[in-house]
C-alpha cells in the first residue's frame, strides 16, 4: 500500500567475469563472430578458386601468412566450442520424438480467413529422444558430412 | 472515506492456502458484485497446503459409494465427528475434486485417461485422487493460477493480522501489520473467513511449516468464538527424525512396511490386521493414524525400536516396491531422504517416528462454516466443523479445505451481501491494538528470548500432551504454560526496526501458540477417557456415555479457559467399535 | 569436523541512504543441519534482528531462496557441512530489491505471472461438471515437468539477462505458460502468443541456461523457453506462407 524503500542491488559491468558458467556463455555468443569470419573465409578462398590458378596461389600465401593462421587457430578454437555447445544444447531446445510417440487429439486455435477459430488438431505425445541419442545423431552427421567433402576435396 | 481504515471490503478471507483460494474463486463466480480481498502472512503459494503429500479423497470409483466414505471417516473419527457435516462433505468432494480438475490440475491418471485412485489409512475403498506425491503442492498452485483469473479479488500479501475488530456479537474488521513496511491497518469487512491453517508448531516434533502457528485459532478464540476438540491432535506416523519432515501415508499405500529393530512388522501385535506381502485396505500399515502412533509407542515400551541420536524410531521398508514405481508414485519421498537422510529408499531403510501433523481442533463452526459471532466464518484446519472428530484419515483433509472453502467463502458472501455496514465505533478498539503493537516493537527492558520461551512451550507439551497423556501430565503442563505466559509479557524484541520485522512476528505467533496450548491441554484434562488420537493413561477406555461430545473452548474475561459442552450430530451411524484388521 | 562455522550474512535496513553491510556469526556445525538451520541459529540465540524468510524446510514453498556462495540455493536444501570449514557467505537473491536483510522485493514477478495467462483457457461454458477432461499419463508427461515450478525465484536471480533488463518476464513465468500450451485441456496458446512474442517475451532470452542449472525442481524453464521460442517462429512462418489455410 505505501511504497517501501528497498535498495536496488548494481549489475556490475563485469558480471560475466563472475561465474565460469556466465563466462563460457559470452564466449559462445562470442564464437559466431569466429564462425562467420570462418565463412567469409571460405567464400574467399572459393572465388580466388574460381578466378584461376595465380588467384588460388595468391590466396594460398595470404592464408599462410601468421595473422591469418593465429586468427585461423584461434577461430578453429571457437568453432569446436561453437559446435560442442550448440550440439549440446539441441535436445534442451527442441524435442525430437522417436517411435516410441504416439499421436493424440488436441484442440488448438488456428488461423482460419483472418479468423482464429478453435479446431481439433493432432498432436505428438511420448517417445522423446533421450538427449544422448539426440547429441550423438547431431556428430554422426557431421563425420558423415565432412567424410562426404574430404571426399569432394581429395579426389 | 474508510471511516480511517486503509481498505473496506465485503468480505475478508484470511489465509490464502486451500481453503482460502477456494473460497477467493467460489465468492468471484458467484457474488462477482462483492469485493473480496485476501491476507495472508506469507505469499499464497507459501501456504502449507504446498506440503502436502499423499492425495484427495472423493468417492468415484466403480462400486465406490458416499456411504462408505462416510463410514470410513465416522468410525475413523472414533465416532465424534458431526455425521450431518460428513454426509456434506463426501457428497461434494468429488465435485471439487473434478472442478480442480478442470481448473487444470495435473492429477495422476489411469492408462486409459481416467483419474486414479489409491489406498490410503482407514479407508475401505480405494478413492484417495493424487498428483505423483505431490498432491498439495498441484492443488495449491492450480487454485492460485487459477485465483489469478479473477482481477478484482484484492490480495494483502505478507500481511500479519493481528486482532479480528468484534463489536456486539458482530466482526467489523481486522487489525494487520504490512510486514514489509511495517504499517499498521485497520482493514474493515463485513465479513470474515478464517481459513489460515493449524498449529503445529506447538509442539518440538511436527511434519509443519514454521508458519503454522494457530494465527487464525487465536484469533477468533480471543475474540470470544470457541474453539472445538482441541484436544485431538494427530501424530503421522512416519515423519523423518530430526527435521520432523512428512514421508506420506502413500508410502504405505502403495505397500511399504513398518518395521522395528527386529525386522518385524510390529503391527500385527496391536490388533491391526495380520501381515499379508501387499497391502490390504483398512488393515496393517493401513490402519487410521493415531492407532500406528499408538503402536509405536508401545514399542518403545517394550524396547523394541531403534536407538538414533534424536530418539527412538523404526524403518519404514520401500525396497521391496522397486525402484520404477518409486520413482512414478514416490519420487518425493525417494528425494527428501536422499536429501535429508542421505539414504536411497530404493536400497535401504527409512527412519521414521510419529511426528504432529494436523489439528483435528479448531474454531468451532456448523456445517457451512459459520461461527457464534456473526459474520465471521471458518475453514479448513483452522475451523473444527467438525468431520475428523478424534482422529482424521488421511486424504480428507485437502478435500475438507475445499468442501468448506467453498461453503464457509459462499456463506461469508451471502453474509456480507445483506450485512450493513461495519461500525466506526471499532476504530477506537483498533486503535487499541495499534498502540499495543507499537509498545510491543518499541518496548525495552525485556529480559526473555523468544526462542526460549518457544522451545519450553514445545517440549512442555511434548511431555503433558504427547501421543499418551494422564491427569498428571496435564496438570503440570497446564502450570507450565501458566509460568511461560508470564515469561512472554518480559520478551525483549531486539529488533526495533519497522521494515519486514520478523521477531514481532514470531512473538506475536509464540502469544498465539501459547493461547492454542492451554486451551488444549484444559481440553485433555477435562476429557476423561480414550478416543481417538486422546490417549488417556488413567482413563484407558472410550466412554460414550459421559464422552460422546465436544469439548468447547472460551476464553474468560479474565483469561482463563473456560470448558462447555455440545453433543455429537449422530444421523445414521450409531457408536460403534472401531475394526481395523479384521 | 570442526565445532563451528562462520556465517558471513548480508544486514540491511531501510533508510534513504542505506547500504548493505556484512556482519560475521558462528553457529555450531551440525551434521545435520542446512544453511537455513544456521540463519535460525543466529535468529534464535545471537541476533534477534536477523530477518529472511522461511516456512516448510523440505523444499517445497519456495520461500528460503537465497544466494549461498554466490549461488542461488534454498537454504533449507544445502547444508553447512557443504561449505565446510567455512566461512560461508550469504546474501539475498540478486537482481532482486533487498527490502530487509536476506528478504527481496519479488512483486515484479507477482505482476508479470498473471500476464502469461497460467490458467487453463477453453471457450466451452462448462457449468455442470460430469467428468473428467480425458488425459492419458503420456500426456501428462509432455507438462508435467514444467508443472514442478515453486515460484522460489532461484531462476530470476541466475537469469543474467533480468538483472540487465528488468522488463524481461522471465523464465519461470515463461515457463509456466509453456506449461499450460501443452496441457492437452488447455486452448489458449494463441491468448499467451500475444504476450510472450514480445521483446520482454521469450525473445529476450539468450539461452544462458543459467535458470535451469539453478532450479531445484528440475523443471528446466530454458527448454520451455527455446520450445517456445521455435513454436513461436513455426507459427510466424506457417502465417506467412498460408494466411488463409487451416492447418
């Protein structure tokens, strides 16, 4: 009824110095800087292909140069934890359901001409993936995928 | 505008757990005109309703019957209930039952959709409706959720009602402290509901929340309301040793054993049944309360139980129930003693001892929760309808909160809709109190802590009043609390400040608690016979003759309890012997 | 074991200047005993004055939260002899108001909880209950976790994201909604899309997961928001591309 005095705790600048876990958070966010650079990287180095052999070389010495190879490793580092944690947190952001699910009636609101009218839809129950299975299918396709363009590329 | 009040409303309902939530919703369907405000000490979802366990009772199952529900709960109840309150009560809790339901609350249900029913103590039938081992907690959060669909209803939250404003037979108001500012209010109504829980606390060993400290059983007894049964208090069997934490009854129900230090399912010796591997209704571990906490009494006369470095206790054995149906039907109880035992019911044994878990006393009320005192009204385990007489069965209770919430909020409304407005004349009493509390959090030159003063109050009634008591044991306690009623009016309060002040609390809580203890233990001595969850060592038989009746509970002008009687409303069921076994 | 521990706990008392201190107490260290045995120690025996909040002691009310070590904990679930031989510091909730020593300020969650809409919302006038809405146990399964929440707060103060924008409603709320959009009696997923598409909505999050690591019940309230997150964008797409089928 009256408006109490209470003290308002700062949010230091540094709150993400804190705690490890925070920490490893700003530097995931951080890493899809790495991940982007990683694919104009690529783009770069798929036009010097296309322009001919003198570009391709040109590029070649410019990506052994060692700015280029620090910022490289250093990118690699981001994209392993990029690609560690996102696999990770997969089957936390989304359900994946196996045979185990059945399915079910519910009634959900849809949009109908502009309208939402009220309509019996199916829905998914049960057999959710445990996260494992989830987190291992995610590396499996990524060996499958990097075999399949180590492939392309050697050959 | 107020007349100086901070507020007006229609009706009051103090305590927000069950019951009060109940009555909030019941009063905002049917009297939506009305204003309606709830006050509570702590936020509603803190209410101990949270805490409990096991389940709900309400009669749906095929060849299931309302009279047998009510048989159970009369012969439970040792024959002192008011039989007209539980043919009420089992006619209309599966009716809340299935209105929670529909309010969204995610009971535990059959393969094919349908709501489940387990066993639970003293009941024939299976009807006890649960959510994992949740139950309370599920009730409690769906009735609050679904509270917050009705916008108007007005909430005081971590408000400390202090004293109910009483002029000519007739409720006005309350006086509250704001605990975060430490304000002062006069909040007038027209009527008020009572619903704000029991009082555990009273005693050292309880299954209950700090909070339950008998605000509401105080408060309607200091203002001339009496209070009914008080006598009766109910030991759980199974509460965890130190912290006195509740491991529920449907631990038993879904098949677990008692056992003492010999391994030996010790029932079986107090007419209870004969041991089968699973459970049998109303039978062994699924006999009514007060005769498990009565066994284990006697064991440890006998020497029987096992020694632990907070007293005596026995095993409470899961391990033969597996660990999947544990962890769907228990997972609670398999958490709390991993936590706060650090064992794994799944592979060893739990120790447990009777711990006081509920109040089947209270403010004495009819059957749709009305007081003496006009416009004021009572529910739940503040109020003593009364359907638990002697001893309750568990799973009753929940219902029992919306059952009468749902009564006891309609009468208040009904009430408050014809009542005229409260008097300004009960402005001078509040400013009574107000100054009171003011001299209380101001005062200096106290001497006493009330934490010790609490302690002694706990273990004088664990002494006088436990799960046996006698004369003697009565008188003396009686004397003691005498002395420690003198002790509190010299407590030193060392905080002084206004703001979230929680020693004032505690020792306006300690005055109620002390106010709740005489009234029982005059109550007990008074009563002189065996019954239910009253144990008398001189007095060893149930004697319906002088006995079958109510003890009510005033308070003098002069403060001391005064002790009258009201006989037991018997309709179809006349006095009988209570069978568990056999 | 030693005898004793030292408590390091924050004192605070209302006044327009005021600042938090830090005042230092021993209390026995007990085998048994939690955090929140230790505060009613000093409560009960050294210092009267010491105000926090606390009721059931199992975990289940939700009123004990606090930050133990830096870390939001119920005190009535951690135990002293976890932070052994001590000192051990405790400090109300952050990104909180402290109103009085270890007690916050938690209205803004009070008012952004009836936002979400956690009730069951049908538009069926259901005036005569004869039955049970049919739910099988799987279905239960789908909500039943995020139906766990105690409303303790441990999430709110882990959430780095609420301490930087207040506005933001937050996981437990979140949480709460998600819980009723896939109560298969419920119908009001379109009333909660409303509310929880806006910037103070789920889209505030950035999945630092820190509530879901915090919170004692499991309930996992950062899943329930990235679930709605992606539900929420499915939705946003399947108007675009048909904004006049049924689905």
């Amino acid at each position: 009824m009256s408006a109490p005095i209470t003290y308002r705790q700062p949010v230091s600048r540094l709150w993400w110095i804190r705690k490890r876990t925070y920490f490893l958070f700003v530097l995931r966010e951080l890493s899809s800087i790495f991940v982007a650079w990683l694919a104009v990287f690529l783009m770069i180095m798929v036009v010097a292909i296309g322009r001919g052999e003198a570009s391709y070389q040109n590029f070649m010495s410019w990506a052994a140069s060692p700015v280029v190879i620090v910022i490289n490793v250093v990118a690699l580092a981001f994209l392993i934890l990029h690609t560690v944690t996102w696999f990770a947190l997969t089957p936390q952001a989304m359900v994946v359901r196996g045979p185990g699910s059945r399915r079910a009636l519910a009634t959900k609101e849809v949009n109908v001409a502009g309208r939402w009218v009220s309509a019996a839809t199916v829905v998914r129950v049960g057999g959710r993936l445990p996260a494992a299975v989830v987190i291992a299918s995610q590396y499996a396709g990524l060996i499958v995928v990097s075999a399949f363009i180590a492939w392309l590329v050697l050959r | 505008m107020n007349d100086g009040a901070a507020a007006a409303h229609d009706v009051l309902l103090v305590g927000g757990g069950a019951a009060g939530l109940r009555a909030a919703i019941a009063i905002a369907e049917t009297s939506p005109s009305l204003r309606v405000a709830v006050i509570s000490k702590v936020y509603p979802m803190r209410s101990h309703t949270v805490s409990a366990e096991g389940g709900a009772a309400g009669a749906i199952a095929e060849g299931d019957t309302l009279d047998e529900h009510a048989y159970d709960t009369v012969s439970g109840s040792d024959w002192l209930c008011d039989q007209d309150a539980v043919e009420a009560f089992v006619q209309e809790a599966p009716r809340e039952l299935l209105q929670l339901e529909h309010w969204g609350c995610p009971w535990s249900r059959e393969p094919d959709g349908r709501i489940a029913v387990r066993a639970f103590g003293g009941m024939k039938n299976m009807r006890t409706w649960f959510a994992a081992d949740k139950t309370g907690f599920h009730m409690l959060h769906s009735l609050f959720q679904t509270s917050l669909k009705y916008a108007d209803v007005k909430r005081y939250d971590e408000w400390f009602v202090t004293r109910l404003l009483v002029d000519e037979g007739r409720v006005h108001g309350v006086v509250a402290i704001e605990l975060m500012t430490g304000r002062i209010e006069v909040i007038t109504a027209k009527s008020i509901l009572l619903c704000n829980g029991g009082s555990g606390k009273v005693f050292p060993f309880t299954t209950n929340a700090n909070i339950c400290t008998g605000d509401g059983m105080a408060l309607a007894y200091r203002a001339g309301a009496p209070l009914k049964d008080m006598e009766f208090v109910q030991y759980h069997p199974t509460g965890l040793p130190f912290t006195g934490i509740l491991i529920t009854e449907a631990a038993r129900a879904e098949g677990g054993w008692l056992l003492n230090k010999d391994g030996y399912r010790y029932l079986q010796d107090y007419d209870l049944g004969k041991p089968e591997p699973t459970p049998v209704l109303r039978s062994m571990e699924l006999g009514p309360r007060d005769r498990l906490s009565q066994a284990f009494v006697h064991e440890v006369e006998k020497g029987r139980t096992i020694e632990s470095p907070y007293g005596p206790i026995v095993h409470l054995d899961l391990r033969h129930l597996g660990a999947k149906l544990i962890d769907t039907k228990l997972p609670m109880v398999r958490e709390l003693c991993m936590k706060y035992e650090r064992i794994d019911p799944v592979t060893e044994l739990i120790p447990v001892r009777p711990v006081v878990h509920y109040m089947m006393g209270g403010v004495h009320t009819d059957i749709d929760g009305a007081t003496p005192i006009h416009g004021l009204f009572a529910a739940g385990e503040t109020a003593c309808v009364t359907i638990n007489g002697a001893n309750r069965l568990g799973s009753n209770s929940l219902p029992e909160c919306l059952v009468f919430g749902a009564r006891a909020g309609k009468a208040a409304a009904e009430y408050a809709a014809s009542a005229k407005r409260p008097a300004p004349v009960v402005m001078r009493k509040a400013e009574d109190e107000v100054r009171r509390l003011e001299q209380m959090r101001s005062s200096d030159g106290g001497h006493e802590r009330i934490a010790d003063i609490r302690e002694e109050m706990q273990s004088t009634m664990e002494d006088s009043a436990g799960i046996f008591r006698s004369g003697d044991s009565l008188a003396k306690g009686i004397d003691q609390l005498a002395e420690l009623q003198q002790r509190l009016e010299r407590v030193q309060l060392f905080d002084q400040t206004m703001a979230f002040n929680t020693e004032l609390v505690a020792a306006l809580e300690l005055a109620n608690m002390l106010d709740i203890a005489e009234t029982m233990l005059q109550s007990a001595i008074q009563r002189e016979e065996s019954r239910g969850a009253h144990q008398r060592t001189d007095f060893t038989t149930r004697d319906d003759a002088s006995f079958l009746n109510h003890a009510l509970a005033y308070r003098d002008s002069d403060g001391s309890v005064r002790i009258e009687r009201l006989p037991v409303t018997i309709t179809r069921w006349p006095p009988g012997e209570r069978v568990y076994g056999r | 074991m030693a005898d004793s521990i030292q408590m390091q706990v924050t004192r605070y008392t209302p006044a327009p200047d005021a600042v938090p201190t830090v005042a230092n107490y021993d209390v026995p260290l007990r085998k048994d005993w939690s955090v929140l045995d230790g505060l009613n120690f000093v409560k009960d025996h050294i210092d009267g004055s010491l105000s926090f909040r606390w009721s059931c002691r199992m975990g289940i009310c939700g009123s004990c939260g606090m930050n133990v070590e830096g870390e939001p904990q119920l005190t009535c679930a951690t135990f002293l002899s976890d932070y052994a031989p001590g000192p051990v510091r405790v400090e109300p909730l952050t990104n909180f108001p402290i109103v009085r020593d270890l007690v916050v300020d938690i209205d803004d969650f009070m008012t952004k909880l009836p936002r979400v809409k956690p009730w069951i919302i049908r538009d069926d006038d259901v005036t005569v209950i004869d039955g049970e809405y049919l739910q099988t146990p799987e279905e239960l399964e789908e909500y039943k976790q995020f139906s766990n929440c105690i409303n303790c707060m441990l999430c709110y103060a882990a959430c780095p994201i609420y301490g930087l924008e207040p506005d933001f409603i937050g996981p437990a709320a979140i949480a709460l909604a998600e819980r009723y959009d896939l109560d298969t009696r419920d119908r009001g997923q379109r009333e909660r899309l409303d509310i929880l598409i806006e910037k103070e909505g789920v889209w505030g999050c950035t999945f630092v997961g820190e509530c879901t690591r915090v919170c004692p019940k499991h309930v996992d309230p950062a899943g329930a928001i990235q679930r709605y997150k992606l539900k929420a964008a499915q939705e946003n797409v399947m108007a675009f591309l048909l904004p006049r089928a049924a689905r």
